[in-house]
C-alpha cells in the first residue's frame, strides 16, 4: 500500500519496509518522551511521520469517499492519525512562539 502510494518505495522488500517503519515509530516515540529532545524537534519528527502516514491515505483511493476525505471502512485506521500531525504542529508552533 505505501508502495502505490510512494513509488519510490518500490525496491524495499517488504519485511525490509516493515522493519524501518517500526523503528521509525520507536525512534518518534523515543523522541517525544525524551526530556533532553526540544519541542521543535519532536514536533518536526511527529508531523513528517503524520504527513507521510495522511500522504498515504490521500493517495490511496480505496481509503477516502470518492471526491472527499471521508474515511472508508479501509482508511479508518489511517485516517484517524490526524490528531497526530495537530499534536506535531502544536508543538512546532509552541516552540516558535516560545522563540519570538
């Protein structure tokens, strides 16, 4: 699925992708909980991890309500990931106003 939605994808072997996409999440995870990690940081890793995760649901027909962002019964579980790239921005947006 990640695949038709990111071409580039193409060449990594499954198990492979399966692999760098569990320690990508460990590594987010990692990153949140941190102390030593700032919110600018953790929010850019959060909201890149988000957006590719909502990319792969925008480029994936079977996921969306033909012509809107309405969630089939398939996208659901990707759909519902939104909150995360809200959490990532706010924290991006936190870290910005704390700056000026």
């Amino acid at each position: 699925m990640a695949a038709n939605a990111f071409p580039f994808l193409r060449p990594i072997p499954p198990q492979r992708f399966l692999r760098l996409l569990a320690a990508s999440e460990v590594v987010t995870g990692t990153l949140l909980l941190a102390p030593f990690v700032s919110n600018a940081v953790a929010g850019t890793v959060l909201t890149g991890f988000s957006g590719a995760l909502l990319g792969m649901y925008a480029r994936t027909p079977a996921m969306h309500e033909p012509g809107n962002v309405w969630p089939t019964q398939a996208g659901i579980a990707v759909s519902k990931d939104v909150w995360m790239l809200g959490i990532g921005l706010g924290l991006v947006a936190d870290a910005c106003a704390a700056v000026g």
